[in-house]
C-alpha cells in the first residue's frame, strides 16, 4: 500500500468519507495503544487519505476517553504529513451562527484528565505551540469552504472543555470574556500531538449552537446539536474533497522540522526502549 498523504480526523457525526476508491481497511498498533477505530484508507480526488472516526464508529467514546496519542502515532506511522481535523463546536459569538464553520488560529485549553505528549520516561522535548495550526493547511480548508458555497470565518479562538457535559451558563459567560469564540471538546490534545508529531494540523470547525451565554434562546440539547450537525456534515465531506485537491507535495510551512531544536534531553541519557518506540517520531533525529 502506497504512503498516506492526507489524515482526517472525523469527529461527531462524520463516521466515514465518501468518493475513497482503492480502499483498504488498516489494523494499527502503537505503543500507546489501539486507536478510536479501524484506519481506513483510499484514494480521494488522486492523494492517499487515511480517515479515521474519534469516537469509534457508532459514537463509542466520550471525548476524555478517545486515545489521542494512539490516533495520532497511528496515523504518523502510515505516513500522514497533514490532517484535517473536523470538530463540533458551539459558539461564543452572536454573528457566529449555527450552521457555520470556522478554521480557528487559536486554541485555549480547559482540558483536565488527558495526556498531552508522547515524551515521557526518560526524554523531555518542549515544541513551540504559539501558533497551533498550520497556516498552509487553514489557507486550504477556509478556500475550500468558501468555494463549497459555505458561509466560513477564517479565524477564531477555540475554547477546549473536558466534558462530557456542556457548560454552566457562568463558565460561558466567562469563557466569552476572555476573547474566546468557539467551544469544543476534541481539539486539545490532538493538535499537540500533532504539533510533536511533526504534523501539519488544521481544524473546520462545524458550528452547531450557540453555547449556553445566549439567553434569548433555550439552553443547548444533544437534540438541537444533532439535528444542526447532521446538515454540517454532507458539507464538511464536501470541503474535505476540494481539500484534498487543493493540497500540494512539499511543505514550506515549518511543521516538518518541529522536533529539530525541541530535544532538550542528552541523545546518550535517552532510553534505547523510547527511541525504538517513538522511531516514527524521532528516528530522523535519534536513530535507534
């Protein structure tokens, strides 16, 4: 099977892509475990995607329980330079409607109970995370959606929470006053790891109510959620498409060369077992 170029990350509703030819079903094991659900590649529009559920098809895991360092190693090992992260959001932002998307720039994390890097025992590697998404990946996915006829908003600051609960209205309220525009529950520590990984990372972030702080309307129900997620998603799967049509060989954006001044741990301190573990991630640099 030929290298994967593009990963997709589906989130709550998107279980599957459309239009995939030569499609194979791939069984990965990492050292942090199984990913959310069998990696399926295939080819879409002449690049080579992986796509691989969050929640494991049929919504199996809560957004604390989804094993992200597994995810993203598994998609690493296949060969992906680039994913597209498709996530649920509310907003925070009254001329950010439901039904919309936006592709964030930045992100703040709530998140309390997940493990953020691969680099533990026995290696320390700090990666710059100023800016958490890759600015060649949002460029494609905000043209793509706005040639897709979707009313996008090219940037935004995505609050990410623990969940699975949605917010108090105070903590909405709250999260309004420090600038944030979105709240979610998945992009964090996806886009960390990805940031480790040497992977470029963007979201499309599908816009599905107004968060609790927008009184004049009713709180926010799962029902309310769904019903407006289901007509983001047949658009999502669209601009995913022009996506990947869109997306060229090569990278000049930097993401790919994350891990060459990050290294704060001596080569001959690191253990040989996490370099033989983490040689998708590290073996350019420390080969085992």
């Amino acid at each position: 099977m030929a290298e994967v170029q593009i990963g997709v990350i589906g989130g709550s509703g998107l279980y599957e892509i459309e239009g995939l030819t030569d499609i194979h079903k791939v069984d990965v094991d990492t050292p942090f475990g199984k990913p959310s659900d069998v990696i399926t590649t295939g080819l879409l529009e002449g690049k080579r995607m992986a796509f691989l559920p969050r929640h494991g098809k049929g919504h199996r895991l809560n957004p604390s329980e989804v094993p992200f360092r597994a995810n993203i190693f598994a998609l690493k090992s296949l060969g992906v330079e680039r994913i597209i992260s498709v996530n649920s959001s509310g907003s925070l932002r009254e001329e950010v409607h439901p039904g919309e998307m936006v592709v964030p720039d930045q992100v703040i994390d709530r998140t309390v109970h997940r493990v953020n890097t691969f680099f533990d025992h026995g290696i320390v590697v700090h990666v710059p995370f100023a800016d958490p998404f890759c600015p060649e990946l949002r460029a494609v996915l905000y043209r793509s959606g706005e040639e897709s006829g979707v009313r996008m908003h090219p940037k935004g600051t995505f609050i990410v929470m623990e969940g699975p609960q949605f917010s108090t209205r105070a903590e909405s309220h709250l999260y309004r006053s420090w600038g944030a525009d979105l709240i979610g529950m998945t992009i964090l520590p996806e886009a960390r790891l990805a940031r480790e990984a040497e992977i470029c990372y963007a979201s499309l972030a599908l816009v599905t109510d107004y968060d609790c702080w927008h009184e004049s309307l009713e709180s926010v129900t799962i029902a309310m959620v769904l019903e407006t997620m289901n007509k983001n998603v047949a658009n999502a799967k669209n601009i995913i498409k022009l996506a990947a049509g869109r997306i060229s060989a090569g990278r000049k954006c930097g993401c790919g060369e994350t891990l060459k001044t990050s290294i704060v741990t001596a080569p001959e301190r690191i253990p040989a077992s996490v370099k033989k573990d983490l040689a998708p991630l590290l073996g350019k640099y420390l080969p085992v």
